[in-house]
C-alpha cells in the first residue's frame, strides 16, 4: 500500500476549493487534513497539522501565496509546498521557486498533471509543469552567456557535483548515501558545502542550478 500524503489545501475561491476537493478526496494515497483560505491560515494550519505536502495558491487575500511559502518553510522546511495557481508569468514562478516552493502547476492544467506533482514533490523531487518550465531554462541562458558580466563561477569538487546530481534528481540524504556509499551525515556535509559555495540553499533553487550547469535535464 503507498504511503498516505497528507495535505493541506490552500485556496479562497469556494468553487476551486470545492473542486479541489472532490479530486483529491478520491484519491486513496491523498488524504485533505485542512483547508485555508488565506495564507496566515495555511501557516497557522501548518503548525497544527504537520502536512507533507501544501497545495498553495498564490493570490490569496492579505498575505499572499509567495510570503506564506516563504514563512511556511522557514518554520518548516520539511514541508513540501506546491503552487497552483492561474499565474504564469516568470515573475511568480521565480518567485515562488526562491521562496521554497517544490513545484509549480497552473490551474489549467489537467488533473492528471495535478496528481504527479502531488506524489512527485512528496518523494522529493521538484516539479515544474511543462508549460513554465521553459522559462527556467531561458532565465538560464540568458545568465550564462558568454558576454554576461561580472559572473564568478563556484567550482564544486566531482563528488560535490555527484551530490548535486542526485539532490536534483530528488534522492533524500539517506538515499543518496547508499548510492555513493557514504554516510547521510557525510551527505549532509556535502550538501552544507554546496549550499555555501552556490549560495542556495532550497532544492529547487539547487535543481536549477544543475540544470544550468548540464548536471540534469527537464
């Protein structure tokens, strides 16, 4: 039996939620523990219910998505936090990706689609739906071309970039460790040096960088 994702549903508009809703109620590996209308609430529920996973809608009343997602992983960074919103825009993906975000899914996208982001950044993986995922890629081009200034390229060590690799790929420290026969704590050594040398420290901000740089693809 696959484990079951507990989550928490953020989302003001009363038809979305209650569309929302019924898909994910469906579903046997989903359990909805909460429902929030504003992004305090999807904070104060967080602390209550200890979800794995937020469904985060970023224009919500007071605080918006993008400031909630940057508390809310402050608070809890064990928590995965995936955006579904009608935004498309490179603003907000950017944005929510820099303040944490695991994935990012339009409303428009099919249900389908809905449910793999879900399970996919519950594994710990990152998910970006196809239709913004080519931004990621050309914000990246255009900072690495050969006539882009000022630019002070970190250099990671080989294993480093092992490491990197399979964080992107979305491996946990444990899983990791297994695969390159290391310890997790070593991994996590590892991980604190990346994290310093590149100055990121989320996994999607990790996964693009490794993007970037060929270490993975989309």
């Amino acid at each position: 039996m696959s484990p079951l994702i507990r989550l928490i549903l953020v989302e003001d508009h009363q038809i979305v939620l209650a569309g929302l809703r019924m898909l994910l109620q469906s579903q046997p590996d989903i359990e909805v523990v909460a429902e929030a209308n504003s992004g305090s609430e999807a904070i104060a529920l967080s602390r209550q219910h200890a979800p794995d996973v937020v469904l985060m809608d970023i224009g919500l009343p007071g605080m918006n998505g993008i400031e909630a997602t940057r508390r809310l992983k402050q608070a809890q960074p064990q928590i995965a936090v995936l955006a579904l919103t009608i935004h498309e825009e490179e603003a907000y993906l950017f944005q929510m990706l820099k303040a944490g975000a695991s994935g990012y899914i339009p409303k428009r996208a099919a249900s389908e689609d809905l449910l793999n982001a879900i399970r996919a950044v519950y594994q710990g993986e990152t998910y970006l739906h196809s239709s913004v995922a080519g931004s990621l890629v050309q914000e990246y081009m255009q900072q690495t071309r050969p006539d882009a200034a000022g630019l002070n390229i970190p250099t990671l060590t080989n294993r480093e970039e092992e490491v990197l690799t399979l964080i992107a790929h979305g491996l946990t420290n444990k899983q990791i460790g297994e695969q390159l026969n290391i310890s997790p704590k070593t991994v996590a050594r590892h991980r604190d040096n990346i994290s310093r040398k590149l100055k990121l420290s989320t996994r999607a901000d990790l996964t693009r960088y490794a993007i970037q740089k060929g270490l993975v693809s989309l």
